[in-house]
C-alpha cells in the first residue's frame, strides 16, 4: 500500500468505533479480572503478533499478579483486508507452557480460525489452564464455532485498524478503534 499525501493516509479513517478513552478504561478492567482470578499465582501471557501487542503491553502493566510475555506469530492476512482462510503459525511460543497458566492475548476474533488453530496447538503443550482475552470480538463473521473467555469490545462487520491493528502494516500506531475504507 502507497499514499501519495498524508491526506490520503487520513482520508482512508471512515470513523472512529472505539475511543481511545474506552479502551483504556476497558484495559484496566480486564487487568483487574485477570488479577482476581490468579490472585498471587503466576501466569504467562502470550502475545499474537503482530496486532496485540500494543494491547498487551498496556494490559500486563495493569497485572499485579507475576507474570511471564511470550509470543506467537500467524498470519491469515496477506496485504488485504479479507482473510485468506489460511491460518500459517510463522513463530511459536519459546517456554515450555506445561507449568504456566496461560492467557492467550489476541487483537480481533474475526472468523475465529486463527484462535482455534492456536488454542489447538497450545492444548497439545499441557497448559496448568488456558484462557483467551480479545480486544475486539467480531462474532457476525464467525466461521469457526469459537469464543474468547473475556472480549473487551464486540463490534459489527467492519474492517478496522488501529491501536496494533493494521491494514498493509499501516495504521497500528493510532490510539483508538477506526473503521477503515478502501
């Protein structure tokens, strides 16, 4: 993806879906969750690359509770904004998650294909327990009979960029929720 002026750049940003107050405020919600329900018991939270991490990056500094970063990579995404169906793990987790308690951090469930194949394959290491907190749940594109355990924001069907999420690796750094447009 080219612009040819910082204008066109903005020009792409339809509307904003989420303030970037909201999700602040949902941030530290879910941090207090998580806190609660391990209470002093250490966790590992893995990451998937690249859309979450600025997600858990704010997330893990509202955790009181010890806490490891671990992170995956896969990519059903190829330069577009319709996903491929293809879900290709491109960077597994390094700790041996067998002695973790482990909570999958992830950026959108669209489909839910990309979450089912990770949790499968995350089930296979023997967890203590696993757990998916999403920021953004898109359940009316749901082709895979999935669910988070905790969903920040559910939102309709619209391609969004944004705080992580990108659109041609673009677009990650703006603090909020946007609808994109093509």
């Amino acid at each position: 993806m080219e612009f040819e002026s910082i204008d066109e750049y903005k020009r792409k940003i339809r509307h904003i879906i989420v303030s970037e107050k909201e999700i602040k405020s949902a941030v530290k919600k879910a941090g207090k969750m998580i806190n609660s329900i391990y209470d002093g018991i250490p966790i590992l939270l893995v990451s998937i690359l690249k859309g979450s991490f600025i997600f858990l990056s704010d997330l893990c500094r509202e955790i009181k509770v010890p806490c490891e970063i671990g992170f995956m990579a896969a990519k059903s995404y190829y330069e577009g904004t319709e996903s491929s169906g293809i879900v290709k793990i491109t960077m597994d987790i390094k700790q041996d998650i067998s002695k973790y308690h482990v909570i999958i951090i992830e950026d959108i469930i669209d489909t839910g294909r990309t979450l089912n194949d990770i949790t499968k394959l995350i089930k296979k290491s023997n967890p203590v327990s696993l757990r998916v907190i999403t920021l953004l749940d898109k359940p009316g594109r749901r082709i895979v009979d999935f669910k988070a355990d905790y969903s920040l924001f559910e939102i309709p069907d619209l391609f969004v960029v944004g705080y992580g999420l990108d659109c041609g690796e673009y677009y990650r750094n703006l603090p909020y929720i946007a609808e994109f447009s093509e």
